[in-house]
C-alpha cells in the first residue's frame, strides 16, 4: 500500500494545478446541488414495526383525522386573573378564530368547551389539528400560527407553543462552533509551528466538509433523513478531515526539516506513510459507521451512512488535495533550522514515554482503576429522547412543558394514546369492550386521568388518551407503557388489538430497539478491530490491548455522560435546561464513532512504533521512539478532535449537544489516557512478544505495510526529479 501510495502521491504533486481544480469543480457541482435541489429533513425518530409506529400508520390508514400533527397552544393568565374572565377568554377567541384559517388546519379546540382549563382558571390550552403529520407541517404554518396568537398576545396573555408539530429547528454555525474551529487552529499553530502550516488543515478540511455536507442536503431529496444526520456529518468530517491533513502535513515538515530534502519525494513519503495510517484509520471509521445498519432502524443506518460518506471524503483529500496543496506551496513549508525550544515537543514525548513505560504495571493498574471509576455511573444508564424539558429554558417548547407541569400535573407532558382495532370485534360488542378497557386503564395507579374514547366513522378504531402521573423522563413512565401493554391479551380475546402509542411511548419503544441491537453491535466492532489491527500490524496482542482500550474508554466516556446529562451534574456550567435519560441512539453512534477515532490514534501511534521496530529490533526504544516521535501530532489531533465536538456541547439542541460531550469526552479519555498512558505501559509490558503472529496465521495475513517499510531509499535532493518536474516556490 505504501508504495502505491508514494507513486499516486507523486502524481498528484506533479498535476497539483489539475488536481485543486477537480476539487473545486466537485465542490461547485455538489454545493449548487445541495443548496438547489435540497430535501427536507425531519425532526421525528421513526423505526417500522415498533408498536407506537405501527399504531400510527393504523391511524394513517383509517383514522387520518387523529394522525396529523398537532400544534399545543398554552395560554397563561397575569397571576391574579383567569383565562375564564370576558376579556381573556374574547382574546383567546380571536386568536383561535384567526387560527382556523390557516391552511391545513382540520380542527381547533376551544379551551373552555374542551374543558382543557387547569383547576385556579389561569391556565389552559387549545389544540390546533393538521391534516400532514407532525415532521410535514409547513413551517409557513407554523409562521401563521404565531402570527395568529396576537389578539391573545395584545390583551396580556402568555401564549407558548408546544406539541408534536413544534419541534424547534436544529441550527449550527453558532459562536460555540466557531470558537472550537478557532482552538483548533490555535492547536494547529501550536503543532506545525507554522500559521500557514496550521490553515492549510482547516482549508483542505472545509473543502472536503462542504462536498459532505451539501452532498448529504442534496441525498435527502430521495431519502428521508432527521436534521441530526447532516449536523454529525459535518461534525465528524471536519474533525477527522482536520485530523487527516494535520498527520500529512506534520510529517513532511518533520522530513523537510533535513535540508537536504526534495520537496516532491517529501509529499509522496508523508503521504506513503502518515497517509498510509490515515487510509486504514479512515476505513474503520468508515466501515463503524456503516455497521450502524445493523441495528436495524433506518434513521441511523442514514445518519451512519451519511457520515462515513462525509470520512471518506476526508479520506480522499488528505491523499489527492492535500499533497496537491503541499507541492504548491513547494519550499515555503520548509521549516526554519531548528532551535531548541522547538525541540521541546519531541523531547517532552520522550521524557513522558520514559516515565510511563519506567513502571508500566503500576501505570496500567492506575489508568484501568480510574477508568472503572469513570465508568461506574453508566451502571444506571437509561435510554430515552428528550422531552421539550430538555430544550433550552428560554424556548417556546420549554415554557409550555413547565406551563403543562404547573397546571395539570407532569404526567400531562407525558400523555399516552391507547389505540383500539375493533375491526375483529362483534359491532355490538365494541363499546362495551372499549368502556371496560377504559375501566382497567384508569385502574392502573400509575394513571392520573382517561379522556373519553373517540373512534372513526365506522368504530373500527378507537382512541383514548391516557395521562400519566409521572412525566415523560421518568422511569415510572416507561414501567407504565408496559403495564398498559399486558393489558393487550384482554382485548385480542374479544377478537381486537390494543396499541399504546404517542410520543413518549414511541421513545421508549425505540430506546428498547437500540438497546437489543447494542451487544451485537458491540461485538461487531470488537471482532472489527482485532481482524484490522491484525493485518495492521502483523499482531495478536496488539489488537488484543487496542479492543481492551476501546471498550474502557467507552465505558468512561459512558460514565461521565450518563453523570452530567441523566444525573444532572455541571448543568449550569453546560447549560442543561434538565436533567433525563440519554439520548437512545447516543450509546450506538458513541460506539461506532469513538471505535474509529481510537483506532486513528493507535494506528498512528504503534505505526510508528513498529516503524522503529522493524529499523531496529530494539522493542523497548520502539515504544519510547514512537511516542516520542508521534505524541505530539496525535495529542495535538485529540485536542483538534475535542475543540470541534466541544463546540456543538452548546449548540441549543439537546441530542447534538449530549453527542457533542460524550464525543469530546471520549476522544480526551481515548488519546491521552488510553493512547498515551496505558498503550505504551502495556507495550513495554509485552517486548518483543507485541509484534509476533503464530506461523499459521502469518503466512495467511496480508502484508500491508503501512509504516512504509518497503519504500525505495529516499531520494535526498533528486536533482534529476527536480529537474524534471520542479514544485518548489518562491
């Protein structure tokens, strides 16, 4: 791989004015594409064959006028007043009436009639019912909606807006976002000792992102996908795609630090060889985001897919754009004679490899001690999707959950929809065995209330909502969703079929999905890095210790997660309106993301020492060489990977903010306590027997070569290539 690596690099040097305009063709074609022709994305978790989805496509299907979305609007009285009182309840009626006039309005509730006043008189609520479904409201709609509540607004109410047809919008580009992309190229600068050095990462990176992003705009157009599919495809690949130019760029400036070196063969050997690592360590991001399809729910097999498209283009730069960039700049990267201050880095590597590989035994029992510890609050994760109680507290969905809560209690934030297909039953026996369901729901002492049923023209499906007596985070809740459940065998006896659906029990039905997939993907990934890692690098223990590694970390990272967002820990500091349970696909995408990052981070750690290795046969200098030689471009990517995902931890959306953390967490606890700490204790541990395969398995192991072992002598100052084809520039 090395070799052809080094001959493509060449190429690409040499045609680098070809190459750039491919780039910026692509990137024209795609973005007028994405930005043109662009679909729309949703803000609704479906999975097909759950109970709730399966009740909401019966409802679809023959009761299409209770499956539309449904817009929540609360009204508040000043405290003193009531909404009861003439001039309230006039405005709300004006408002109200305004709102029947929007299009695709079928129904407007009353407040008053509806009897929807909570006990005190100061508040209440009116639904407004959509013909579309909730992810298909219009925002125009939606527009007109608020515009309508002005009369209500005027005569001194407070009007916030919540359910199903209100999901806020997810928005990124904030001034969070930019101050991570602003620490990265401090960091950046601070690793290649170079301004123009440290923009041509984040340049090449953008240039890759944008074709990412705008490419995944423009494949929702055919395929549907949720807002968080495009905003983690853009923070993955700009992370990697940062991270990935920043391993090539570091060590042609590392070789050009040699006068004597040819620029040109400069390229092709950092590309040979960092590049090398980058395509392996880009394949297991790619092939951990694509086996997300194997939990079986569509929404995240896009998402995975969508960002592992997006790595891949990441990939692809660091090999065609960046070597083409670098031959442009030619003799301008070539850094200035070396003082000894500029030295501190690598020294600082190897005085640390020294220190943690003097007592390695103690070192790993440490770093393992305080992983566990980390880890220990993960025990009592529990999975979910955030209710509006998690979105920012001065949100109009934030209000109405709190204005919900004060009024009729929280459970009402939580209201369940008891769905009955009486197809199968007797048309004489339908209402009574809709009333005796009825009965034994209410029974249930989890229950605060049981609205009166409401059934279709034909009363072949019934629905009757049920509310809660404990809010839609709590696990009280979710032991009630499946309480009402078993009450299914009483109506399938009556020749009928009960499904308990609404949004909260459709959060819990997906949290239960995702969480049946997670061992197998666990597994998946497990088994993945001990066959890649094998052929990496010729070895069992390596893999071995590199798995170990990977799931340690994603306990901790695990751990803290579930401490700040679940147990409510830093919530001031980071801005968390709540505290509930973690997002249910979080874990997953933790899983399959922090998998591909860590293997980045050993692959081009024990890359080179295995580079070492094989020039030696030293295995102790290896280990203490290849830290010292590498710690500073891969404790300057994890600090780059943190800055990034640190700055979506305050974006206002709960789901991006919660994988913002974990993701930064992980990559911190990943590259310097698992990289940096216990892989070289461990290898020091090993010796020699680190890098040895069974005879069996080594004749049958394909031979890679990512550390460019198999590379020509290098060509120091080819006058001839030169001369041939010259790319420096003054």
């Amino acid at each position: 791989m090395a070799s052809r690596l080094y001959a493509w690099a060449r190429w690409a040097a040499r045609r680098r004015g070809r190459v750039v305009a491919v780039w910026l063709l692509l990137l024209a074609v795609v973005g007028g594409l994405g930005i043109t022709l662009h679909g729309k994305v949703t803000t609704q978790f479906t999975v097909p064959g759950i109970e709730s989805q399966r009740a909401q496509d019966l409802l679809e299907q023959k009761f299409p006028e209770a499956s539309g979305g449904t817009a929540r609007v609360v009204f508040a009285a000043p405290k003193g007043s009531q909404l009861t009182d003439p001039t309230a309840r006039k405005a709300m009626g004006a408002s109200l009436e305004k709102a029947t006039g929007i299009a695709g309005v079928i129904r407007v509730t009353d407040p008053v009639q509806a009897r929807a006043i909570a006990p005190g008189g100061r508040i209440g609520y009116a639904d407004v019912q959509f013909k579309d479904e909730a992810a298909k409201v219009p925002q125009s709609a939606k527009d007109a909606l608020s515009e309508a509540m002005a009369p209500a607004e005027s005569a001194g109410l407070e009007v916030e807006f919540g359910g199903s047809a209100m999901q806020p919008v997810t928005e990124v580009g904030g001034p969070a976002e930019i101050v991570g992309v602003v620490a990265a190229f401090a960091v950046l600068a601070f690793a290649l000792s170079s301004l123009v050095a440290a923009g041509l990462p984040l340049l090449t990176a953008l240039v890759g992102v944008a074709i990412g992003v705008l490419g995944v705009q423009f494949a929702s157009r055919f395929v549907e996908m949720t807002n968080t599919a495009t905003v983690l495809a853009l923070m993955i690949g700009l992370a990697v795609g940062i991270d990935y130019a920043l391993f090539i760029i570091s060590r042609h400036r590392e070789q050009l630090a040699d006068p004597e070196q040819d620029v040109e063969d400069s390229i092709a050997r950092a590309v040979a060889t960092a590049g090398g690592a980058v395509v392996f360590a880009g394949a297991t991001v790619i092939i951990a985001l694509a086996a997300l399809a194997v939990t079986g729910i569509p929404f995240l097999t896009v998402m995975g897919l969508a960002a592992a498209a997006t790595v891949l283009l990441a990939v692809l730069v660091a090999v065609s754009l960046v070597p083409a960039v670098l031959a442009l700049f030619g003799e301008r990267l070539r850094p200035r004679a070396r003082r000894t201050k500029e030295r501190a880095p690598g020294a600082w590597g190897l005085a640390w490899a020294r220190a943690v590989t003097r007592k390695p035994l103690l070192v790993v029992l440490a770093g393992v001690i305080g992983l566990l510890a980390l880890a220990v609050p993960a025990r009592d994760l529990r999975l979910g999707l955030p209710s509006f109680a998690s979105q920012p507290a001065d949100t109009t969905q934030h209000k109405s959950y709190d204005l919900l809560s004060e009024g009729f209690g929280p459970g009402f934030n939580a209201t369940l929809t008891a769905v009955v297909d009486s197809e199968g039953i007797p048309a004489c026996e339908r209402t009574t065995t809709v009333t005796e369901l009825r009965r034994t729901l209410a029974a249930d002492p989890g229950v605060a209330a049981v609205a009166q049923p409401v059934s279709n023209a034909d009363a072949g499906l019934t629905v009757v909502a049920v509310v809660p007596k404990t809010g839609p985070d709590a696990r009280a809740t979710t032991d009630l969703v499946h309480r009402l459940r078993a009450d299914a065998p009483e109506v399938a006896k009556a020749g009928g079929t009960l499904y308990i659906a609404g949004a909260t029990a459709a959060g819990i039905d997906v949290s239960g999905k995702l969480s049946d997939a997670l061992p197998l993907f666990v597994a998946i990934i497990v088994i993945l890095a001990l066959i890649l890692l094998t052929i990496a690098f010729r070895s069992l223990l390596v893999p071995l210790k590199a798995a170990l590694g990977f799931l340690l970390s994603i306990a901790a990272s695990l751990g803290a997660t579930v401490w700040v967002f679940q147990q409510g820990h830093l919530n001031g500091l980071l801005d968390i309106p709540s505290a509930g349970p973690v997002t249910s696909f979080l874990p997953v995408l933790l899983i399959g993301v922090l998998f591909g990052l860590a293997m980045d981070y050993e692959v081009f750690l024990v890359s080179r020492m295995r580079e070492h290795y094989e020039h030696t046969g030293d295995a102790a200098g290896a280990v203490t060489r290849g830290v010292a030689s590498s710690g500073r471009v891969v404790s300057a990517a994890a600090l780059i990977m943190a800055a990034v995902f640190g700055g979506f931890v305050f974006n206002n959306d709960p789901i991006i903010k919660s994988i913002g953390f974990a993701l930064a967490f992980g990559v911190l606890i990943d590259a310097f306590v698992v990289r940096m700490t216990l892989v070289p204790a461990v290898m020091a541990l090993l010796g020699r027997r680190a890098w040895g395969l069974p005879g069996p398995l080594d004749r049958i192991t394909p031979d890679v070569d990512i550390e460019g072992a198999k590379l020509p002598p290098r060509a120091a100052a080819d006058r001839q290539t030169a001369d041939r084809h010259p790319v420096t520039t003054h």
